[in-house]
C-alpha cells in the first residue's frame, strides 16, 4: 500500500512539474501512462474478451454432460470465424474477405441507430419543444420548479382572471382598479411563460442561425445574432463546468497527496 | 500597469491555485450546496424504491475522473444500501474502468455489512459494443458469463434475480464520456426503465433535454451533484459529511480566484486595445498634420 503511494505519488508530481515547464519527468510519466493504458486495455479488450465470450462459455459447454453443440456452434463458432475474418486484411488478395464482418458490425449499426436515434433524439425532444403553450399549464410553468407546489395553479388562475375581468370592464364595471387588477394578472401570467417562452425563441434563433440557404442580412441577420447569444451562454455553461471538472480532479489529486500519501508515510513509520 | 498585468507569468497563478486548494483540503471546511431539481428528482427515485428492489449502475468512465465519479457513487451508494437496495455495477462500454468499480462498492458495502454476490456484485466489461444495449433486455447473462473477479454468472444470486432493464428499479450512468446519450437512444428509449446519471461537468448541459423529455428520471452534475445529494442524505438521516461537500469548499474560493483573474484581464486587455486605439490615432492626426505641412 505505502509502495503503491509513493509510486502514484511520484507519477502525479511528474506531471504536476508540466506546470513549471516542460521536463523530461514529464515526458516519462506520461509515455509510461500511455503504454499502461494500451496494454490494460488490450488485456481487457482482447484477452478478458475473448476469454468470457469465447474460452469459457466453450469449455462450460464442453464440461456439460450432453453440449448443446448447435448453440455453441451458432453463438460462439460461427461469430468468431466471421470476426476472424478482419485478420485477411494481412493476406494478399484475399482483403475483400475483411468486409464481411465490417459489414455486418456497420449493418447492425446503422439499422439500430436509424430507428432509435429518430425517435429519442428528435421526435421525444420535439414533442417537449413544441408543447410549451401547453405544458405551462401543467409542469413547463416557471413556477414548477421555483415554488410551492400549489403555484403551478397559478397560470390558469391569473389567465382565469384577465379572461373574467376584462369581459366585466367591457360589459359591466369601467373601474380604474380592474384595470390594475387586469395589468398584474397578464404580467404574472406572462412570467409564468418565461421558461416555455426562452426555450422557443432560442430554439428559432439558433437554428436561423445554422439556415445557410440564402444569404442572412436585415432582420434574419438580427434573429441569428440572438441564437449565438443563446449559444455563447451554453458554451459559458460548459466552460464553467470544465472549470470545476478540472478543479476537482486537482482537488481529488491533492486529497491524495495529503491525506494519502504524506499522511500514510508518517503512520507507517511510527508517526500519529 | 494594464500591459504589465497582461504579462504577468501565469505560474503564480498556478502557485496560488496550488496553496490554496492545498490548505482547503487539509482544513476540510464542509460546504453544503442547495440541491438542484435533477438531483432532487434522483434521490426521490431512490427514495420511492423498496427494500429488495435492484438497482443497476454503469461505469462509462475512466480512472482520471475517479475524483468526480467516485464521491457521486459513495454518495448513492450509501443511500442504496442503506435502504437495503440490491447493487449490480457493470462497465460495458469503458474497459478501462474495470479496475474501479468493485473497490468502490465494496468500501461502502462493507459499512452495511453487504455480502458480495448476495447483495451486489461487480460484473466488469464486456466487449459486447453497442449490442449490449438490445441483449441487457433479455438477460445478462448473454454478454456476461461470469464477474469481474471470474465468478460464474450461476453461482451469483444477486445477478440471477435482476437480469433484464424490467427486473431493476433504476439503472444509472456514471459516465465521463458521451454515454449517456448512448443509453437513452439505444437503451431507454426503447424499452422504457427509469434511466439516471451521475455526468462531470461539461456533460451537465447536454443532459437537459433528456431531463426534460422525461428520459431520464434524474442527474448528479459533477461534484455540485454528489455534495447536493450528500446534503440530502444527511438531510434524511442517511449519512455524515462526504468528500464531496468537503471540496465544495475549494471549489468555491479557487472559483472566486478564477472569477477575479478572468475579471482582471478582460478589464487589462480592453485598457491596453483602448490604450493603442488612442496611439494609433494620435500617430494618424500627427501624420495628417506633417503631411499638411508639407502640402
């Protein structure tokens, strides 16, 4: 354990030292981390797998007192031989076989990828997007998330009111106050559409701003200068995000070399 | 003074960043973040499922990330085993994270007193690629024929009992790659099972529009999330201070360090630009000026 720490210890001072300048420990550390991570991965990739697809589900098989040889033979024979022919790529004139298993691998792909990227990626979301006018009076109200439960009620309430009041001034009560009253209920009314209303326009300015079918100038010129405003504020997002994602992963290196590290030395030689 | 601070040697900055995340993590100041919708709406998942119920977690990472996913997973982990929640982790798609999973689960296991193979275990990778979507459907046991440790699929209960996407009451992505999307498109989307994920940080944006087509039930965003759902563990009872709140506190102060070096020099680069329009101009009207002379 204590070698095993000063070995991670050692590797994260290496690279740390990329921050003085570029230095041959750097070089070390990272070329030593790059081949460690080919290699387990090779190991995972290629030894384990064939081991638990191939090797053992065989010999288990085998091991059996009557073999199922008709599923071994369909579900591990017949699988390995096609996937085998990648390798002909190495025999001359004998390439074209390596597009059998490319085939097939792309085949099944394409087939999975075309029906179900369709309908999560672009019929599901589409659906959200495109029922803001609805969902507010249900669960895309700004006031879901911010408050109580019993204010996503208030939608259709201050709706209910501007509908009510104005049909009583029209017809009834030409009160100054009603009038008031009116204003507050369409403007708590209005805020209420904010989220519905922020997520329709940046989804229309942002994609004026990818329309490249005729020239942008006059007013789709403006439109599509809003949509980048929309898009520097996801890519801000993002930004401040990596920041914390970096920040922690150097947080998480100098937990270890405190707590860890510095720490487990002194205990193992006799320290509190 | 605004060209010199445009030239001032970033080590210091790095130097700083150093001593300070270094003397916020000693100290270990706890700070607890309100919870965010997404995490809010994970944690009441977990809540809703019953003793017994099974619970399936991906780790589509690598080991760099470890300081971000492995406080999100001891954070859930605790929750799910302390209300006796079955736990089988898989890392289909990531060979790399082989290595990883199992020592998690079983640090948190072992505070429960969790036998392994009875209630979790560790299944590891397998180099099924995308048709480990379509196969986790109809049984595990296609893709995976024994542990990570090499246990045979038939000798572990825990495994047998939860075999399919119907079987479990939530699967979750820890995930430091673009997997999420991979799981909703080729997973969720198609056979319908309460889908999470616990994401680093510039992967937080791009889960909303699964958040909000109700494709994922909820989210942990970086370490924000798993100190947000620390705080919620420790709100319900659950559990005391976790790394993750522990770091909030260095995030917080190095982001303010941050906020004000980038404030420093926009403010720096926009006096220097003014400061050469203000000289090239005055170099222009001189110029006018001798070359009136000169007419």
């Amino acid at each position: 354990m204590l070698v095993s720490s000063w070995v991670i210890a050692f590797f994260s001072l290496c690279i740390f030292s990329f921050l003085y300048k570029n230095n041959p420990f750097y070089k070390f550390a990272i070329h030593v981390i790059l081949g460690l991570m080919v290699g387990y991965m090779f190991v995972q990739q290629v030894v384990i797998g064939l081991s638990t697809s191939f090797f053992s589900p065989i010999l288990l098989e085998l091991g059996e007192s009557s073999p199922d040889w008709w599923n071994l033979v369909i579900q591990r024979i017949i699988p390995f031989v096609i996937a085998s022919l990648i390798f002909t790529l190495l025999i001359p004139g004998r390439q074209w076989m390596k597009n059998i298993p490319l085939g097939l691998v792309l085949g099944y792909g394409m087939g999975l990828m075309m029906v179900t990227s369709l309908e999560s990626n672009v019929f599901v979301q589409l659906r959200k997007t495109l029922q803001p006018a609805t969902s507010v009076f249900a669960s895309g109200s700004f006031f879901r998330d911010r408050w109580p439960q019993w204010a996503q009620f208030v939608p259709m309430l201050s709706l209910s009111v501007v509908v009510a009041l104005t049909l009583l001034y029209q017809f009834r009560m030409r009160l100054p106050q009603i009038k008031t009253v009116i204003y507050a209920a369409l403007l708590i009314f209005i805020i209420s559409l904010t989220d519905s209303l922020v997520i329709l326009i940046g989804v229309m300015t942002v994609l004026s701003y990818f329309f490249f079918s005729f020239e942008r100038d006059g007013l789709v010129e403006e439109v599509s200068r809003v949509g980048l405003t929309f898009m520097m504020v996801y890519f801000g997002a993002v930004f401040g995000s990596t920041l914390m994602t970096r920040m922690q992963i150097f947080i998480g290196q100098v937990d270890f070399l405190t707590a860890k590290w510095i720490m487990g030395t002194i205990r193992a030689f006799g320290g509190t | 003074m605004w060209g010199k601070l445009l030239s001032f040697n970033t080590k210091y900055i790095y130097l700083t960043v150093a001593v300070i995340v270094t003397l916020a993590v000693i100290f270990k100041v706890p700070l607890t973040p309100n919870p965010s919708g997404p995490t809010n709406s994970l944690f009441d998942h977990v809540e809703s499922l019953q003793e017994g119920d099974g619970i399936w977690f991906f780790l589509d990472t690598r080991p760099a990330t470890e300081a971000i996913h492995k406080p999100q997973m001891q954070a859930f982990l605790h929750h799910c085993f302390s209300k006796d929640i079955k736990v089988i982790g898989f890392n289909p798609l990531v060979a790399e994270a082989s290595g990883m999973g199992r020592s998690i689960i079983e640090e948190i296991a072992i505070k429960y007193d969790k036998k392994e193979y009875v209630d979790w275990v560790y299944m590891g990778f397998t180099p099924a690629g995308i048709s480990v979507f379509s196969a986790m459907n109809r049984d595990i046991n296609e893709v995976y024929t024994t542990d990570v440790t090499g246990k045979p699929f038939a000798e572990i209960p825990v495994a047998q009992e939860f075999r399919k996407y119907s079987d479990i009451g939530l699967a979750i992505t820890f995930a430091g790659l673009k997997t999420p999307g991979y799981w909703v498109q080729y997973a969720q989307t198609r056979y319908n099972f309460p889908l999470a994920s616990g994401v680093t940080g510039p992967m937080i944006p791009d889960q909303f529009p699964f958040l909000n087509a109700d494709q994922m039930v909820g989210m942990m965003g970086d370490i924000l999330g798993a100190a947000e759902y620390e705080g919620l563990l420790r709100k319900n009872g659950y559990q005391d201070q976790g790394f993750a709140s522990s770091s909030m506190f260095a995030q917080t102060v190095v982001h303010y360090v941050l906020i004000i070096v980038i404030v420093l020099a926009n403010v720096a680069t926009y006096m220097v630009n003014r400061q050469g329009q203000r000289d090239r101009k005055a170099r222009a009207a001189a110029r006018a000026r001798l070359d009136g002379g000169m007419e």
